[in-house]
C-alpha cells in the first residue's frame, strides 16, 4: 500500500490559531464561560461594569458582544444597564449580521451609533457599517430600524462597497431592500473596486438573466436615469 503525504502549507497558522485559542481560553475572565454554559446567576454576579468594558474574549470581544452571539438578549438588557457597551465594541454590527432585531432595537435604544462598524482594523469586510450587515444577511427589519435611527445610507467600505451593492443578489430579499434603499434616496453611482456600481448591476440582471426587476425598481425611483451610460 502506498501512502501519500500532502503538505499543508498552512499547518503552522492552524497551529497557532489552535494554540491561540486554547491559552486564550484559558486565560480568559470566567464571565465568559458561564455565558456559554448559560449559568446566567453566575454571569450576573460576575457582571460589574470592570468586568463588562475591559474583559476580553479569546479574539477580543466584550461579554455584551458574547452574548449577542450566544443570543441572550437577557444578559443584553442587563449588559447595557450596567455599562457594558461602549464606542468601538462591534455589538451593533454583530447583531446586525445575525438577524436579532430585538438586540438592535435596545443597542440603538441605548444609543449606540448606528454607523459603528466591527473593527476599523479588521482584514476583511472593513469599514462594513451594520446597514451593509444587515442588507448582506437580508434581514429587512433591521434594515429598517436602522434607517429610522439615521444609518448613513451611502457609507462607504474599504473595498468600495455601498449597502445598496449588496443587493445585486436580485433574489426577493434583495429586491425589498433595493426598493427600501431607493425610497431613501440612496446613491446608485457608487462604484465598488471592480468599477461597478448597482444600476450597471440591474441593467445586466435584465440583458444577460432576463430579470428586469432590480431595473424596474430603480426605474421607478429614478425614472430620468440612463441605464446606457452606467
């Protein structure tokens, strides 16, 4: 029998990510093994406003963030009361793209900026805003909570991308958040880092796929564009 040994070149950043995460885990504030373990008497006796803004998880999260994630909105509510949300800690944008609107209505309740994104730093998906977030994962009532709450409609990421280029997916979430977008007036010339922006989007959705709505819709509420010159 012959036996074949691949070599994986990126054994040694799987190794590190693994050692990472165990002396991480293991160095970590205990608040956040009891959020996972769902001992929320623990995490409450635990959660002082120290512990809450300078606690930190194995890659850098708060205790509110981990328990947005681990979708307790519980120990959201009581997060926020008792200070653990600050400017910079990504809980809006985390919640954001995963969908929870009763999270992003008490984060913005408690007047989280609404334009605040995960990490300014971050290698991928930087400068993503929680409406870009919000759009990507088509979660249409956040989208619209976070309008209503002043979401700059136009902001643009590291990689060119506006909210409204999310939607060039042209399934039916998309299209009702093009529609809610376009009744905000957002700017459809934006172009993203391949130089397209959402009317050259549409425009072939309708020439190459045969499916005129994206089109349709920003007709609508742009009716004097020209989809030539895109």
């Amino acid at each position: 029998m012959t036996f074949i040994f691949l070599n994986d070149r990126y054994r040694w950043s799987k190794a590190f990510y693994r050692f990472k995460e165990v002396v991480g885990r293991a160095i970590r504030h205990r608040i956040f093994s009891a959020i996972e373990q769902a001992s929320d008497e623990e995490v409450l006796r635990l959660a002082n406003k120290r512990v809450l803004t300078r606690s930190r998880d194995v890659w850098g999260t708060s205790p509110l963030v981990a328990a947005i994630t681990m979708n307790r909105p519980m120990l959201v509510s009581q997060f926020i009361q008792r200070g653990g949300m600050f400017p910079g800690d990504g809980a809006l944008a985390q919640a954001a793209m995963r969908g929870n609107i009763t999270v992003v209505e008490m984060l913005l309740d408690a007047g989280k900026n609404p334009n605040e994104v995960i990490d300014e730093n971050a290698e991928h998906c930087r400068g993503y805003t929680p409406l870009m977030w919000a759009v990507n994962r088509k979660h249409i009532p956040i989208v619209r909570a976070l309008l209503k709450a002043g979401a700059d409609i136009d902001a643009i990421a590291a990689d060119g991308s506006t909210a409204v280029m999310f939607t060039r997916d042209s399934d039916s979430f998309s299209l009702e958040a093009l529609e809610l977008l376009c009744s905000h007036n957002a700017d459809l010339t934006i172009k993203d880092s391949r130089g397209r922006n959402i009317i050259r989007e549409a425009r072939d959705r309708w020439i190459c796929a045969k499916k005129p709505e994206m089109l349709e819709i920003i007709k609508r509420h742009h009716p004097n564009i020209d989809f030539e010159s895109a």
